[in-house]
C-alpha cells in the first residue's frame, strides 16, 4: 500500500496508455531495419550514450519509439536494467513540464524496483511532514540517486521537439548530467529541429522515415480487407501498392 501511494504521490499516472495505444498500430514485422540499424545497436550497447531519430511528420516516429521500448524491455531479463520513457504531446504542455517529466521518469524507474528506494521514502516522508509536494530540485535530486544506484538506464523521449522551448532546455540538462555522472542512455525523436541538433551535437543521429519492406507488410493487412475486385485482381495489386510507395515519400 505504502509503495503505491509513493508511486501516485511522485506521479499520478504513467505513458502506459499512450504506449499501448502506439504499439496497437504497429504492424507486426515492421521497423526491423531500425532495431537492426548500426546506430540503435551501438546506442544499445553503450558505446554511443544518445541517440537522436528524427524524421518528417507521419514518418512513424512514434511507432517506432515503441518498438525500440518494448525491445529494451524484452532485453531486461533481471539485468538491472531500466527502461523509462516519455510520450510528449504540444497539446499537453501545461501538464508536461520539466518538474512533471522527470517525476514520471523517476516514478516508472522506482516502480521497477524490488523495493522503493531509501531517498524516495525520505523524500516523501519529508513532503508529508511539511505538507507539501517535492520542489523540481528535489525531483532532480533524488532522480539522480536513483539513476545512480542502477546498472543502466535507458530513457526514451518521443517528440521532445513537443515541449515548450523553456522545458525542453531544462530537461536536456538534466538528462546531460545524467549522461556524465551515471550509465544512462538517451534516445529521443523528433522532427528536424535546429535547437535540439544543437544540443545533441557529437552523439549519433538516425533518420526515421517509412522503407519500401514496411510499406509492402502494412499493405499486406490493408488490401485483404478491400472488395473481391481488389483480392482477386493481383495485376490491380501490384499497381496499387506501387502508387502508394511512391506517394508515401518516407511517410
């Protein structure tokens, strides 16, 4: 009971849902060239410690996001390893602020714990004593400690180009320091944006936009679903498959 109150009290609510509801419109078998890519996979074993994806709107940034959560996810097999992530949204600015980010961080990496750590009880014990709520130094704080105590930690951020210009500054800081001090990789998409090249110059880069083995599986599901006069017809396939790859331009 208590670890579920500490965990609501850092942060009501986690991206579950929006992770899910991402992973449902993937279609099985795609992004494999992504997972496969030789940047991912350094960014995986550690030798690059971020990773910007960027690529046009409709590219399947977010659908790939989650592909590499799950992935990330799937490899943790007790290994002390610990997958954060972030769904930013403009619409939701107001309630995604840098304080609010990185309490959902750190409520997710504490929910993977065997047991709440000793500088989240004392923080909270502390708020509750003073009948307050942590500041945003005392979030960083104990993020930080947390993050410290782990083996590794992989925090994915997508559209971190989302957040309001003030609180996206805030948050590459602190995730900057946490890349100094600590085992933890960073991996973010968004769309081209000069400012955030800028803050990720010298770490890896990778363009995320639809490839022709993605388009072709995604069909596949879409064109059984259409009238006999399309199934029946492979000639009327070939052609509709072709004019959308080429229309698709990455999308």
């Amino acid at each position: 009971k208590e670890r579920d109150e500490i965990l609501d009290w850092l942060a009501p609510s986690t991206y579950e849902t929006q992770h899910m509801d991402s992973l449902e419109k993937w279609k099985q078998g795609t992004g494999q060239w992504f997972l496969n890519s030789p940047e991912f996979a350094a960014w995986v074993s550690g030798h690059n410690p971020a990773l910007l994806c960027f690529g046009i709107p409709g590219a399947g940034k977010t659908i790939l996001a989650s592909v590499a959560i799950e992935h990330l996810r799937s490899a943790q097999n007790g290994r002390g390893l610990r997958v954060a992530f972030l769904y930013c949204n403009y619409k939701m600015r107001e309630k995604q602020g840098a304080k609010n980010l990185l309490a959902m961080l750190l409520r997710q990496l504490v929910g993977q714990c065997a047991s709440v750590p000793e500088s989240v009880k004392a923080l909270y014990a502390s708020c509750k004593r003073k009948e307050t709520g942590p500041s945003f130094a005392e979030i960083s704080d104990t993020l930080s400690t947390v993050v410290g105590s782990q083996d590794r930690a992989f925090l994915v951020i997508d559209a971190l180009d989302e957040c309001s210009d003030e609180d996206r500054k805030i948050l590459l800081t602190k995730l900057q320091e946490l890349r100094r001090n600590t085992k933890t990789s960073v991996m973010a998409t968004s769309r081209p944006h000069r400012s955030l090249e800028r803050e990720f110059e010298g770490d890896a880069r990778l363009e995320i936009r639809a490839v022709e083995r993605d388009v072709d599986l995604y069909l596949d599901g879409q064109l059984k679903g259409l009238s006999e006069c399309v199934t029946g017809n492979d000639a009327l396939q070939k052609t509709i498959r072709k004019c959308i790859a080429e229309a698709a331009s990455g999308m």
